[in-house]
C-alpha cells in the first residue's frame, strides 16, 4: 500500500501515463576504475496513479534488453546470463510503497525487481510541475535518481583488472527523467 504525507499541486486524482518519447530512463556505472559509461533504455513503460486524497502510486517496466550503451558488443555482453540475462528475466519492475518530502523534494519508496531480484529502492524524486499540455491533456514532470549495488539484484561478474580494481564497478546510478500524461 501506498503512503503519503505529501501532495503535488496541479497532479490530479487519476491516471498519469509515462510518455516513453518524451521520458529518459538512464544510468551511469563505473568503467575501469577511471571513469563511467552512461546507457540508457529504449523500452519502458509506467503510470502514477493518483487516488482520491492526492496521493500518488506508481508503476513501471523496463525492457531490459532494450539497453543502449551505443556499443553494440557491450550491449550484447550486458544483455547475456554474465549480467542482465534478458532471455531468463526480460524485464526490471518497479512498484511504490511510498512518497513523503524531504526538504522542497521528495522520496519515493518502492520494490524494484532486476534479475529475478525484488529488493526495496529509495529515489530522490523531484516534481517539476503540471502542464497543460499541448491539446492532448496536462503532463506533469518528474526527475528521480538512485543508486543500487548491482551484486544485490544477483548480478555479481567480477572482471578483475591486472592492477587492482575492477573493470565494471559494482554501484548503478539510475536517473529517470518522466513526463506523464493524464489520461481523460
């Protein structure tokens, strides 16, 4: 169950509809010790609920599969069992469990299943507002970042390298950039 000790001015009871063309849903993990790869995911989708009171619930599903590193012999090694598995477990999910405010922001609480894995996940949520729109109905904006270590979602290759340290680093950056549409 959803809790709130937060409302969003302008966020209306009902259904909000992730807009996939005008979303990001991205990441950043450390590379060779020295700097990071940054990817994204093409296919995702999701819903902020809004009950009644005001308070929101959200739903989402990422493809993961649909992985963009923009190198294909990459994507190809992360889409295999040594990490995501795609075949075995073809999608990553996320459910709420909770919203409340943190200084002029929010946390958003929730199950994020990866892997097969279901483990708790905490995002700073920042809410930028409603729109009206541009004549198919309000959208309102989100950003929302956390981090997961990936060996917790059962994601546990280590490519040591000769001198110490590790090829791929075990702590993901997820930062989502959401517009959502009302639905009438």
């Amino acid at each position: 169950m959803t809790t709130a000790t937060t409302t969003f001015p302008g966020l209306t009871a009902g259904t909000w509809v992730i807009d996939a063309v005008h979303s990001n849903v991205g990441f950043t993990v450390r590379h060779l010790m020295v700097s990071k790869v940054r990817g994204s995911f093409e296919d995702f989708s999701g819903a902020v609920t809004v009950a009644a009171d005001g308070t929101p619930s959200v739903t989402a599903e990422i493809s993961v599969a649909s992985i963009s590193t923009r190198n294909a012999d990459r994507d190809a090694h992360i889409r295999s069992a040594d990490f995501f598995d795609a075949e075995q477990f073809p999608t990553a999910t996320f459910t709420s469990t909770g919203v409340r405010a943190d200084g002029s922001d929010h946390v958003l609480t929730g199950d994020f299943t990866l892997h097969g894995v279901t483990r708790p996940v905490e995002l700073k949520l920042e809410f930028n507002g409603v729109n009206p729109g541009m004549g198919h109905g309000p959208v309102a904006g989100f950003e929302a970042t956390t981090v997961i270590n990936r060996k917790d979602f059962g994601i546990s290759i280590d490519m040591p390298l000769e001198g110490g340290g590790a090829v791929v680093g075990d702590k993901i950056t997820i930062n989502l950039e959401i517009e959502a549409l009302q639905q009438a």
